[in-house]
C-alpha cells in the first residue's frame, strides 16, 4: 500500500505540475500576443505622428502665407487710404 500511496501522490503532483506549467505556457502566449498587438499599435501611433506632422508643417506654412498676405493687405490699405486723404485735403 505505501507504495500505492507514493505511486499515486507523485502522479498527483506531476499532473499538478503540468497544470501549471499549461497555465504559465498559455499566460506566456497571451503576453506574447499582447507584446505584438502592442508593437504593431506604437507603429500604427509612429505612422499617424508622422502624418499629423506633415499635415501640421503644411497648416503652418499656409498660414505663414496667409499672415504676410494679411500684412500686405493692410499695408496697402494704409497706403490707399493715406493717398485719399492727403487727395481730399487739397
């Protein structure tokens, strides 16, 4: 019988064993998994970055265009209006 016993309890732990180690094996496949999602979304953030920067240097050099038109603009109106002026004071 206490060999029974030991024949049994050591088939016990294996089996616990093997349990654990399935689990650990599965907990390391799902990290694995998690660790390539997670790789390929920073690379889909890296790629969107890069595109926003690109659409950002463009708005910042329309709207450095836009504001120096905006000064010549003005500037010419100053000038017409000074030229009116100095017309009605005659």
């Amino acid at each position: 019988m206490p060999t029974e016993k030991t024949v049994k309890s050591a088939l016990e732990a294996l089996n616990k064993a093997l349990n654990q180690l399935d689990n650990e094996v599965d907990r390391q496949v799902e990290a694995s998994r998690n660790s390539v999602e997670a790789a390929a979304e920073l690379n889909r953030m890296i790629e969107d970055r890069s595109h926003i920067a690109q659409e950002l240097d463009l708005a910042q050099d329309r709207a450095n265009r836009l504001e120096e038109a905006n000064r010549e603009v003005s500037r010419r109106l100053v000038t017409a209006m000074e030229t009116i002026r100095a017309v009605l004071d005659r």
